[in-house]
C-alpha cells in the first residue's frame, strides 16, 4: 500500500530520492515467511520506513542529498540502518534533504526541492524535509532524520508531524554522514508520539563504532509515551523564545499549548536564558567549522565523482574540479566560512568565542533545569514559508532555526509535535519539548499528555 501511495503521489511531492521497490517487497515477504515458520519477530517487524539519505545503506545509494556521491553505493550499513534491519522494518527507500543536512528548507538539494504535503509551493522544512513530507503524505507511517541544528524537529514543525532529537550520544553516528560531529543527531520521525518512542527504542542505545555515544540504558521512551502526565511538573517557558520575528498564529498556539498544560495540572515558571540570543551566530561558526573539516574527504579520489581525470591534470586539480562541480553554493559557503573561522590568527576571535558561548547556553539549560522538568516553545517562529521565498537570503533561512538551535549546542533532547494550525494560513504550527541530557523519557511523557 505505501509503495502504491508512493508510486501515485511521489511525483508530486518528492519525498524520496531513491525508492527502494523489490528491496522493500522482499523485507516484507522475509518478514512473512520468519512468522509463517513461528520465528520470533523484530519489534517493528513489517512496518515501513523511509530513511532519511545520510544514513549508509549497503544495498542502496546514498547521495546525502549532493552530486558528489551521485551513484555511491556504500559498502556497509550505518548502525541506525543495521538496527532497523534488525527490527524486521521494511525500508521504502531514502528521503530527500538539503545537500549534506545543510539548509531549513530542502531547497539545498542538488536533486530539487520537496513540497510540502500541505501546500506543495510551500517547503516542508530541511535539512530533512524528504522524512517529514513522506510522512505528512502517508507514504511512510516512520521515518528517520538527523538533527544538527534541528533539521528533524524545523521539518516535523512545519509538516504537522512528530520528530524527536534524542540527547547527543543517545543514537549512533556510525555511518550517518557527518556534517557537524559535535552537533549531529539522528532520531526518530513519526505521526504521534507513542509510534516516535517505539521507534526510539529501537534506534537508540550503546554503539562501540561511535566513540561518542553514551554508554547506559536507554531512557524508558516507550513507557512515557503510554503514560502521558503533566500533572505536578514544572515546566519553563523562556523569555528568549519570544518577540519580534515570531508569527501571531504561532504565538497563539503556543499559548494555548501553556494553557493546556496548566489545565493538565502542569506548573509554569518563567525563566530568562540570555545567552540563548547567542546561539544562532555561535552555531553558524561551530557548524561551517566542523564541516569544513569533515568535508576535506570528499577530495575525488575516495568516493563518488570525479571530475577532469584524463590524465593531464594533477591530483590538487582533480579535486578542486570536482568539489567545484559536486559541491552546490550552501556547502561551498560553509567550507569558505569554517575555513576561516579555524585559520591561524582567527580561530582565537571566532571559533574560540563561539565554543565560549557554547558553554554559557549550557549553563542557562543547567540553571533552567534547577527550576523545571522540562522547557517548552515554539518550534519555528513561522509556518511553512513558500519555496524561492528564502533561497537567496541566507540568514533568512538560518532565522528558521532560531528555537532549535540551543539544545544541539548544549546536547540535551527535545521533541517537537503539532499543537493545531496557525489560523492566517492554515498551516501546522509545532510545539517543542526540551528535555535535560538522559531525560528523553519527560519529552513522550508531556508530548503524550498534549498530543
Ligand atoms: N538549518 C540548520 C543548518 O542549516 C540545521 C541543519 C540540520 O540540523 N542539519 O545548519
């Protein structure tokens, strides 16, 4: 059924990238034949998933949304994809997304833009936006994404679907992509909150590939979402979350969401987190400095395109013809900009003071968390802004993940899921979660009980 969706509607939207037909059939027929025989069943044995194409699959391509690895078929499978298979879930093939997760609105993929299910000129947010659209269009009832500045949380908001960045460390990175190392999260992407915890658990926990993973019981997700409460817990709502840029349909949805959890037998402190305010300049150093990095082995001799090799050209020109043609203009900014911000004489002024104030923003979240359980906000200051509004105005669209920004710098969890339609332009506004490091259990606990 959801490859007929697929088939019927993917045209249209383009969510996926890569449908992963026979490969998905014959999941589903080996799922068929383990019950048949009385074997013992993953825990999403048969559901269908798409995932998103950061994730390494050793039986499809994954581009990661660049010309660059056009046609790369990885030779293993990341560990997220590894865990799903082991799951029994039946992968529909890979989602769409900005060009190496780096955008807000899948504009930046070299393979054309997404619609968004609910206005197709609209964006259905980024860097995944493929995961979310496919969700909102049911052509997948679970999703994965990967949230570095809240590229999972900015589409699910947008899309009126669920998506949670787990604490950093909570899911492996062992072969998704990297982007930002420090900042990169994968997770999962679903229509409520109990189908994102069931997912969570299956994705999440101790990874040995991934020296940054954190090495202890996954928090109880699945128990939360059954059990959604609110009642006695103290939840913040942050001065900084607040203001000019932020749309009025936004703004009362949230309201009405504070005043939910207050009928629900929620308590309502207000906190002020200044440091906050620095987070989106603090970001767009640590990121494009990161990527910098990770993205020098792209270099045309290890994987995917190579370009200008006819034998008259030296290796150094080999690679600079190839990154000009793989690479598009969002990641070329960010090599340029994070290579400047980590040179001799400026690394001190720049990417020294934004680690700086990555460590104040953590102090704020410490503090706030002395006083609350959780921390709740807008997702996105606005809805779904049309495609072409932002493509030309870079910090336009670095605006859209002004909410979601923080918790990557500081690494703790956060959710974000529908709290109604914005009544301007009838389209799905989101309401986030933030929860402390380790406590992703409190975000299915509050988002069941708002849900
Ligand atoms: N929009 C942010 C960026 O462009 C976040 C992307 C992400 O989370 N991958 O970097």
């Amino acid at each position: 059924a959801h490859l007929a969706r697929i088939e019927a509607i993917d045209e249209k939207v383009h969510a996926f990238l890569h449908v992963d037909r026979e490969g998905a059939l014959a999941q589903a027929r080996a799922v068929d034949a383990k019950k048949a025989a009385g074997e013992k069943l993953g825990p999403l044995a048969g559901v269908p998933l798409a995932l998103k194409d950061i994730f390494t699959t050793r039986d499809m391509p994954t581009t990661v949304g660049s010309k660059i690895l056009e046609g790369w078929v990885p030779p293993y499978d990341a560990t997220v994809t590894k865990r799903l298979k082991a799951a029994d879930v039946v992968i529909l093939g890979k989602t769409n997304m900005d060009e190496f997760a780096m955008g807000s609105s899948t504009e930046n993929s070299a393979y054309g833009p997404t619609g968004n299910p609910w206005d197709l000129t609209r964006i259905p947010g980024g860097s995944g936006g493929g995961s979310s659209a496919a969700l909102a269009s049911f052509e997948a009832p679970l999703a994965i994404g990967t949230d570095t500045g809240g590229s999972i949380r900015q589409p699910a908001a947008v899309t009126g679907t669920v998506g949670v960045k787990p604490t950093y460390g909570g899911v492996s990175r062992y072969g998704m992509v990297a982007f930002s190392s420090s900042l990169d999260q994968g997770g999962p992407c679903a229509r409520t909150v109990l189908d994102a915890a069931l997912l969570h658990e299956v994705i999440a926990g101790h990874d040995p590939l991934d020296s940054t993973s954190i090495d202890a019981p996954v928090p109880p997700v699945v128990e939360a979402a059954r059990n959604g409460s609110v009642q006695g817990m103290r939840v913040g709502v942050v001065k900084q979350f607040s203001g000019e840029g932020y749309q009025a349909g936004v703004v009362q949805r949230f309201n009405e969401s504070v005043e939910l959890l207050k009928s629900l037998g929620a308590t309502v402190v207000e906190l002020d987190c200044p440091s906050f305010d620095l987070g989106l300049s603090a970001y767009y150093l640590i990121a494009p400095s990161e990527c910098s990095s990770n993205l020098a082995r792209f270099d045309a001799m290890r994987y995917g395109l190579r370009v200008g090799d006819d034998g008259t050209k030296s290796a150094e020109e080999v690679t600079a013809l190839t990154r000009e043609a793989g690479f598009g203009d969002e990641v070329k900014r960010r090599v340029i900009l994070g290579t400047y911000a980590l040179s001799s004489g400026y690394y001190d002024a720049y990417y020294g003071s934004a680690q700086k104030v990555r460590t104040l923003i953590t102090r704020d979240f410490e503090k706030a968390f002395e006083q609350v359980d959780v921390i709740v906000s807008p997702t996105t200051p606005t809805t779904a802004f049309p495609i072409g509004e932002r493509a030309d105005d870079p910090m336009a669209m670095y605006l859209a993940d002004l909410c979601t920004i923080p918790t990557n710098l500081a690494g703790n969890a956060a959710m974000s899921l529908p709290c109604g339609l914005a009544p301007e332009d009838g389209l799905p506004v989101g309401l986030q979660i933030i929860a402390p490091a380790m406590k992703d259990d409190r975000l299915y606990r509050v988002g069941a009980a708002v849900e």
